[in-house]
C-alpha cells in the first residue's frame, strides 16, 4: 500500500523546489511521475516555479470539480506503454485542492497503489487552513514541515499579509499578484506580536 | 521562545502513558508540571489514566469556555513559592479543547515562555479533525505522530465507530461509553474498503 | 518489506515504557511480539523495567555471540501453532546489542519480514556511541528520537557520568550499578561547559 | 542556543539542493550564509553542485586538520560591519569532515550559537559510516532524513558500488570520479540480496 504525503510550510520555504527534485530523482531512475498543479494557483500559469531558478511544466492543472483520481488514471495508462512506468504523483501549491480532491490522493495512494507527495501551505494570512491543508492534515499518512526562517532567525509557521500600512486581516482568502499585497513568513512571536501592535483581531 | 507540541495519534497510541512519561521526567528533575485534562472527556473524571495501568490526577479539569492561561498562570505563581518551578504543560485529550483554548496554549508557549505539549486525537469517526485538533493542526510548531497500528499489520490513522451491525457513520461526534458503541484503529486501507463494504458514505 | 527502527534517545527518555506501551498495542490486537534484552543489561535480570512503574519479562536474553535471527524464528515458528502469531520484534537497551546482532535485526525486518523496534541509548558518558548504537545509526531505516530534558530545561542530548568528584570521564564504557557512579541526561551546552569546568578532555 | 543538525541521506538524495535552497532563504531575508565543502570532495572544485543544475560557490574549502570554528568566526567578523549578519553556517558533504571538524560544528552550534546545518551521505558502498557522518550520527541534536528512491520503488537507505561485473565490496572508502567506478542507493532488499547474489561478504 502506498501512502499520502503532506510536506507542509510556511510561504518561501522551498516546496517547489523540493517537487522538482523528487521529480528529478524518480526520472533519473527510468520512472515517471506526474505533475499536478490547481488551477486556482494563477501564478505561472501552468509551470512550476521554483525560487531557485528552476521550471517545469505541469502534467495536469486540476480545475475546480475536475476528479483527480480520473485523471491520473488516464495518464498512467497512455504511459503503461512507454518505458517509464508511472511511479509517483507530485502536487505543488496541494492549499488550493477541494476537500474530494484531496480524499481521490487519498485513494489513488491506498487503492491503486502510487504514492502521492503533496506540498502546501498550512495556513492563510489569518491562521486558518486552507480547504486543501485542512483535509490533508486529517487524512494524510504523513505530516512532514519544510522549514525556513523568520527575519527574526526563529522557524516561521505563519505567513502574514501586508498591506500598504502593515500587516492587515482583511481581504480574500487568496489574494496573488493584488497590487500593494505582499506576504512575510514570521515566527509565532513576531507574529502575535505584529497582531497586537497594529490592533488586528479576527 | 518555548513551543506548543502537537502529539496525535489514533485512538490506543499510548498518548496518555507518553504524557505521563513527560510528566514523570521532568519531575526527576526537580520540575513541575500542570496536567490539563478537558470536562469534556467524562471518561475517568478527573484522571489521566493510561492503558498500560499508570494513573494521575489532572492538575486543570477544563470546562468549556474557561481561560487556560490564566488558570496556567494561577498555578505557576502559586509554585514560584515552592521548590520546583513550572517548566511545561501537559494536556491530555486534547482533541476536546475549543479552539480559543488552543490560541490560549500557543500564547502560553509563545508569550509566556512555557512549553505546551498537547496529545490528542487527530479525526473522529467519520475522518473529520475534532475542533481542539483542527486548532492544533493550524498552529502547533510542531506535529509529531503517535504510532500504533491496524488490525492488518500497517500504520492505523483513522478510528471507526462500530455499532451493533458494524462500521457506521451516524451519530454525534463524541460519544464516549455510549451503549453498544466501540471504536476501532485502522490503516487508511481498512477503513475505506469496509466502508466501501457497509456502503456508507459522508 | 518491514523495516528496522531505532528510537533512541539519552538516559531516562522513556524507552523502556514505549517499548512496553507497543507491545500492549500488538497484544491488544490479538497480535504476540517478542521482546529482546541484551544479557549485558545486567540490571533487572531478565525484566524490562520502566521508571513508570511497569515491568515485564523477556521472551530473549540475548547473550555475546549468539543468533538473534535464529533465536526470533524458532519463537516464531513455536507461535504459528498459537492464537496470535508473532508481529513484531522489540529490543530493550539495544545500546548493547553486538554490530552482527544488528545485522540480524536488520534481515529478521527485510528478509523475514518481521518489524523490529530497537530502543537505546545513542552514546556513552564520552558521546561515543556505544557499538550497538552505532551499527543501528548506520543502518536502521529509521531513526527516531525520544526526548527528554536537561536540568536546564533544554533537550537532552548526552549522558555525563559522575563520580565523588563530579563529572568524569573515566572508567569503562559499561558501568552499572557500580558504587559512586550515576549518570546524568545533559544538553549540548550544559555538557560542554560542565567537561571545561573539570578541564575534561578526551 | 543553536543547533547542529544533521540531515543525512543516500546518494542522489538531493543533498545540495536542499543546502542551496536554505541559503537562498535566508538571503532573501537580508541573513548571510557561510557555506562549507571539505576539500576531500575533489568533485567540481570548490563549487557546491546541484543534480537540478543549481551552482555556488564555497566559501570555505575545509582542508584536512584545518580549524573549522576559527575559520567561521574570521568570516563572522567580516560580516559583522557589512549589512547582512552571519547567520547559518551549511556544510556539503559532511561525511567528510573530520571528526574533530565535527566537533567544531557541534561548537560553533552550541558555544557561539550559530546553527549549522550538516548534508552528508550516511554510510559507503560497505554500510560503514563516513567518519565524519559517524560523528555526526553521535553528536547532532538533530537528525533527519533526506528521502530518495530504490529502483524498486521503495526507499533507498544503502549505497552500492558498481564496478565492471556488478556490486563490489572491493577499493577505498572514498573513490570519486575512478574509472569503471559508479555508484547507487539502494533499499536494504536490493541491497542484500545483490550481495547475496554476488556472493559478497566484508
């Protein structure tokens, strides 16, 4: 039986990156791998893009309602008669699935037998998981943190959303590419600590 | 900075034996501990009572409502005067805690510099994350797995409720010592394909 | 394929109390485990003592030069015939287990199929691993840590061994029980600054 | 206090990718990085070379018996009158390092607190420890995997050397870039059962 990953992070702490190295490791072993992208990550249209310097082109860019499991299916047949077998499935920005796509990686790792490696965000600008995270965190067999660094050189867990006058818990859920927007890892001190100076509460 | 620890498991990981463990280290040492138990887990009253036959009396029966930190804060002046300081928080079943007790924890770690370790259950019957675990989820620095394992040999990470003819998904999300009600560790396999044999579905 | 695991961890984590809460787990399940002690473990004979207050008797009292892979298979085959067949291998104070003893834990995992949890102590009172340790660093599947705390409150990571005078680094690797001695789980910190008080060098 | 963290992994495991990426981390948060290759990995020079086509430069090409702590505390103070402080120190090829280099590291952590974050390959193509992964596997407070592939699928633990006919137990510890010589990580059952077949034994 093969099992459900969630590597899970803080913004900025290099999921991508890590994707594309899995990839790499499985193609250089004469194995496939497919690439999923939601397309509710607007950004980079249908690449993966790494902080690195590094790009790919996504196998699927898995709209809204589309099944995920059927999908996958569909691939890993058209490849059953190349010669790289089909070994792995990678999802970045794995935020911004629904909750049923969620449970099909579920059952694309226990029922038909292929690993699934997820990478995402925790949590949005205010704290609260997003739809994706939420139902990986319940069902995932693994819960592995991608770590990176807060300006004050403690682990960020938290991603704050800065505004033209500082941090702000206003807006949209997601927000990318909005004019004045911008995003900060931080350590959950500095974090409640910037709650509390600008007087946010949700 | 100190952390709030999230240890989650499926049901008989030996969640509360390893609290009790925690407790017992740092009291070697010259240290207290504050073990918090939530009201909501009618199960042995005001005991933490581990399956392995090690008992202990909670030091905070938590009602639903009531300020964690500021009972935690109660506590650790009143031992200021003894000999062995407060150095962490234990809290058993934390799968019951609201979720503003939970902010409460991560306050507790993070602004009174106090080390939390929660345990708990990370989904209920019906693989939804309980409101304390939710929280957790969201907000814990760091999420560490308690291991225990399915009647078929694998990793057990959801807990099905059993009634009289079998796996069901009906019912309140806690019910504890209800009257032909059980429960039951599984791996993922097991417990979609005996869901998939009840035909039952969310 | 089962794997090997090596939990260690420094002096008083908890190992022997984990190893006795996955045995329960197993047991609970209708499923039989054997539990290993090195015979060099002389304290305690042939029980497996936990600080917490639980103990239990060993099905193996592995001594020097002997077969750790035929002693388990000749359990195993004896339990076949039983109620609950064999699941698991547990080793206590694995610390002391021979380099070839290891081998064989590692193929009663792969070759046999049978998971074997190792439990012990990662280095000496000298931070030199002991020559069990060193080949489970080397070649378990998984290593995990079991934490503790120094009197400092910082994670314990080392073993100071005192003597009448205070920390020393003399003496046989493997003292037990022997008269003015005991040991002490330390941080990093508070090792290095207790061994350049004493003007200890290697 | 800061850490020394060791994450370990076969060969191929995306070592110096992941060791780039934490650079770039804290770089883009105004934080520098002292990066360290031993001078043992005679491979591409003093460059740190990523599988996924990522380069940089050393800035410490760590030579046998030379001082790694004074070294890193010369450039700290360099740093220290430039904008971006000395904030993590990040060592390639850690199974290289020296011993008493470790030791430096586990120092530099604990006594100067600046993190160091070690990326080695665990054991050689006979499943012994790189002296300086040894040390390493004995001292850090931390020690975490980096996963790879078998190409059976499973994880890869071990490495093996392939020479003209197969898996060799034959050659020096360390023979990089040798003619006829190549390398792959293995899972402990290909593993074994290669050496079996080539009826190898050390």
């Amino acid at each position: 039986m093969s099992k459900l990953f969630f590597r899970y992070g803080a913004m900025n702490s290099g999921k991508s990156t890590a994707l594309l190295q899995v990839a790499h490791n499985y193609e250089e072993r004469g194995q496939s791998v497919v690439v999923v992208k939601p397309a509710l990550d607007t950004k980079g249209h249908n690449q993966i893009v790494s902080r690195l310097g590094v790009n790919r082109t996504a196998d699927i860019l898995l709209a809204a309602g589309q099944d995920l499991r059927g999908k996958v299916e569909e691939l890993r047949q058209n490849r059953a008669s190349s010669q790289s077998a089909l070994a792995c499935v990678l999802i970045d920005e794995a935020q911004f699935l629904e909750p049923a796509q969620v449970d099909a990686a579920l059952e694309i790792a226990v029922l038909d037998d292929l690993p699934v490696v997820a990478f995402g965000i925790r949590t949005d600008f205010r704290r609260r998981a997003f739809p994706g995270s939420l139902r990986l965190l319940e069902v995932a067999h693994s819960l592995e943190e991608m770590k990176t660094i807060c300006r004050c050189g403690e682990k960020a867990i938290f991603n704050a959303r800065l505004g033209e006058s500082g941090m702000t818990h206003e807006g949209h859920q997601i927000m990318i590419d909005a004019p004045g927007v911008t995003y900060e890892a931080l350590c959950a001190h500095c974090y409640l600590e910037y709650e509390q100076r600008h007087s946010l509460s949700l």
